[in-house]
C-alpha cells in the first residue's frame, strides 16, 4: 500500500486458497470483472478506489496472489507535495498557469513514482465549470469539485456475451460527449494514438500519464504505441506528437525511496526528423542530510517559448 510517498505492507492470513479465491471473486465481481482460469489476470479496484491486482494458477504457480494499492482517504494536494519535498512553489504556480490555459500536459515516469497521484493533484486546477470526461482501465482519480464530471472506465469481455469496451472505445466515443477536457488515467497501448488525435483536434488541456524513464523516452514509447494501433510513417507520429503535447512533466523515485518532480519539459517543435524539447525546470541534488535523504529542489533552466495559450488565457 502506498500512502503519502511511503510503501507500507499490507497481509491478511487465509485459512486456504478456496476463502481467498473467494474474496477475489467478490472483489473483481463488484467492479464487473472475471478472473478464472482461462483469464487469470485481472486489475480491479475496491470501494476507495485502492488498485487491485489478482493472479490466479496456472499463473500464478504458488497459490492466488492479490495485490493492493491504497490510497490516502484525503486526496493528495499539490500543496501536500510541495511539503514532502517533491515539487516548488514556484513549478506549481507554472503548471497550475498551464492547466488553466489549456496546454496539453504528460506525466511520465517509472512505477510507483507517483504520476496517477500528480495527475489527480494537477486536474485540481481544471476551472471547476468546465465538463471534464475521465477515462481509466481501472477508475482511481479523485476529482473533486467538479459538477460536471464524467467517469468512464473500461470493462473486458465476459463467458456471458458481453464484449470488451477497451479504453480506444471511451476515447473515441468521449470526443462524441462535448469534452472541455479529456484526462486519461493511463495510456499503455494503441489508445496512445486516440488520444493524441483527441489533443490535435480542438481539445485542449487534456491530461494523461505513461511509464518511462525519461521525458525524451517518453516520446519514443509513444511512438511505439501508436504503431501498435496503426502503421504510419514515422514522421507522420512525430509531427503530431510535437503538436499535440505541449508539455511532459516526469516524475522519478529516488534511492532514499522520495518521490519528486525531475523534470518540466516542453516541446518546442518537429524539425530534421526529431522532435525538439526544452527543459523548463530539472531536479537539481545537492548532497544528502545525515539521515540519508536526499537533499535539492527543482530549479528554473529555461522560459517557456509557447505562450499562444497563455496570452489567450490573458495570464
């Protein structure tokens, strides 16, 4: 389990497989989910919105595993990550600045460096009239305030008829539902072109996150997701990755296990084959207390050179 920034252990004792499978089975029922053995791997969640994850044989080789991530009952704010150390005041007056004027914003970075948690904190400072749409694999943001919200969460097929609504299906069919914003929780596969298509066409300010270990190789796995769902040219991905995504901010957990903004990256613009970034703001370490954390903070190394929205917005 996961709670501000700590991984605490979570166990429960069975007195045997059978009682466990069937907590599992309550489990992934509530959320419209099937796990047997011909589909023994299944993402659900529970009530309070906690990630779940279950594993059963043949699988899963020394009996069922589940595995749960929680989240703090209280959602995380960016004023909570700004006093565990993990972002500025100042790189947070920027970003609430670009979410309010629409830039389309990425959050990268590895598992359990905390992007699902930055997302939901920065969606905080989408102007609470706009008509926001949501869309997940497994429902887990937190957006509060909003009166026009829309959740929409994926569902996979069952023994019963009903067919596999995949997250390029709620993309799609959300640019149907007159979106002020679209905010994907995850972007893994050939979705990564729906929802770059959604950001050229007209919808700004959208929101999404993906695993990489860099901003730059952000960009490259993008592009690898996109060719999963459809065979462009390569310059073709390119052009509209760098005029659908304004900005990347990447997240990284450190070797004293803290959680910090590294990197704000904007991308400036495709030219000569390669799309053009700039490092708005980079981690900068400064040693190590006598504790062993890691002591440093966020610093400024270059302005922003597409202001278009920002004017628009008159900020």
């Amino acid at each position: 389990m996961e709670r501000a920034g700590k991984l605490i252990r979570w166990e429960k004792s069975f007195s045997s497989d059978e009682k466990l499978e069937d907590v599992i089975q309550q489990i992934v029922a509530r959320c419209n989910r099937t796990v047997n053995e011909s589909s023994p791997i299944v993402d659900a969640r529970l009530e309070d919105g906690s990630r779940v994850n279950v594993v059963l044989a043949p699988v899963a080789l020394n009996g069922p595993i589940v595995t749960i991530r929680r989240f703090p009952e209280k959602p995380i704010q960016m004023e909570d990550l700004k006093r565990f150390g993990a972002i500025t005041e100042e790189a947070i007056e920027f970003l609430r600045q670009l979410v309010v004027a629409g830039y389309n914003i990425f959050i990268s970075g590895g598992t359990g460096s905390g992007k699902t948690t930055f997302l939901n904190a920065l969606s905080n400072f989408i102007p609470k009239d706009e008509r926001i749409i949501t869309i997940e694999d497994s429902a887990e943001l937190q957006i509060q305030g909003v009166a026009n919200l829309v959740r929409l969460e994926t569902r996979n097929a069952n023994v019963e008829g009903c067919r596999e609504i995949s997250m390029r299906d709620l993309i799609r069919s959300s640019l149907r539902m007159r979106p002020d914003r679209v905010v994907v929780g995850e972007v893994r596969g050939s979705e990564a072109l729906d929802m770059v298509q959604a950001m050229n066409t007209g919808h700004d300010g959208s929101l999404s996150t993906g695993h990489a270990n860099s901003a730059r190789d952000m960009l490259a796995r993008l592009e690898t997701m996109i060719l999963m769902g459809m065979d462009l040219p390569i310059s073709a991905i390119r052009s509209q990755l760098a005029s659908g995504i304004d900005v990347i901010v990447h997240l990284g957990r450190l070797r004293d296990k803290s959680r910090k903004v590294l990197q704000i990256v904007e991308i400036l613009d495709y030219k000569d084959d390669e799309i053009k970034t700039g490092i708005l703001y980079e981690f900068e370490e400064e040693g190590e207390d006598e504790h062993g954390r890691i002591r440093g903070s966020l610093k400024k190394r270059n302005p922003l050179e597409h202001k278009e929205k920002l004017r628009a917005a008159g900020l």
